[in-house]
C-alpha cells in the first residue's frame, strides 16, 4: 500500500494563503497537466486507484486535471485544507499586513486562533486525525490499491514531522514540497514509512 501527497500547482502571490479559494495560474495549470502526463506515462509503476484532495480551488483544480489524465475519480474533502487563517485567507499581503500587522502563523502561539480560524495546535490535530484516518482505511480496503491525495505544503510539511517523529511546532522550517511535487509513503513490513521526498522528475 502506498500513499501519495501531492502539493497543488502555483497559484496567486501576493496573496495570503491558507483557506483562499484563489485558484491556479497558467504555470500551476502546466505543472498539473505535466505531472498527469507523467503519472499516467507510467501509471502501472505507481498504481494509483484514487485521489482525494483539499476542497480549495488550487488542489481541487490540481487534483481535476490529474484525475481527467488518469481517468480516475476524485473526492474533495475540507479535512485536506491548508490551515484555517481565518479573515487574512485571500487577502493581500499589503493589507494584510495593515488590518493586521506582524501577523504570521509562525508569530501565533501554538493555541492561538487566526481571527476566525485555528490555532497551530488545531491545525495539527486536523491534519494528523485526517491522516491517521486515510491509512487505516488504505490498510482496511485493499493494501495493494494506492491512493493520491493533492494537498498543501502545510499539510505535507506536519505528515513529514508525524513520518520522521519529530515534535512539529509552527516556528519549526519546512521540509521542502514545490508545486506538483510526489512524496510518497509506504506500508512496509508493518509499518509506515517514507520512501520518496520532494520528487519533480516530470518538470
């Protein structure tokens, strides 16, 4: 059984992120339409059966182009979203930073809430309860069929702290995860383990 975590394709700067609904640019829509190209070029090397994706318009754009190339269906799930930064999700860095200045996740206390979001802890509770959930269901359907799921760096950056078993903080640096890029993490004589990092090799 194998899981594999996607990062969505570019989208937006100047914006901040979180839970924007701003959607891909011409690159992201590039890199997505290349990595399907990929994925599907060697589609019996990585086994995919389904993809399960964030429910904000960059990975569910991300997460449509890959399923049309491959032909397979896809879920959107809010579980999957980046985290809840509440009222700066979408807004522009310049008046982000007026409405709200030096406000950042890695300035916020651990159980300290975005105005109208979660705090870090919240974040990481989410995404390691969503995680935990798709490998026992893997593990319980068939452990020969894999799954995709097309996520965000934040996302991709906690289930790298849950594999390495390092204690994840918001001030701790991100393991790196570009745009389009494959991580892949196996079922391996009984245990999980992470077997591919950061790999862009259809870009």
């Amino acid at each position: 059984m194998a899981i594999y975590l996607v990062r969505h394709g570019q989208d937006e700067e100047g914006y901040r992120g979180g839970w924007s609904q701003r959607g891909l640019i011409d690159e992201g829509i590039r890199q997505a339409e290349k990595l399907g190209q990929y994925l599907s070029e060697h589609k019996h090397d990585f086994n995919i059966h389904r993809i399960v994706c964030s429910d904000l318009q960059r990975a569910s754009q991300t997460a449509a182009i890959l399923a049309d190339q491959l032909g397979l269906p896809s879920h959107a799930s809010e579980d999957w979203r980046e985290t809840n930064n509440g009222l700066l999700a979408g807004m522009p860095h310049a008046l982000a930073e007026e409405q709200f200045p030096g406000l950042y996740f890695s300035s916020l206390r651990m159980d300290e809430r975005y105005p109208g979001g979660e705090s870090p802890q919240e974040n990481f509770a989410r995404i390691k309860e969503t995680f935990m959930r798709l490998c026992q269901n893997q593990l319980a359907i068939n452990d020969n069929e894999n799954v995709l799921v097309v996520t965000h760096g934040g996302v991709i950056n906690i289930i790298y702290h849950i594999m390495k078993d390092i204690v994840w903080s918001n001030k701790n640096p991100f393991f790196p995860a570009a745009n389009t890029s494959l991580h892949k993490i196996e079922y391996r004589g009984g245990r999980l383990e992470l077997t591919l990092e950061n790999a862009t090799p259809h870009l």
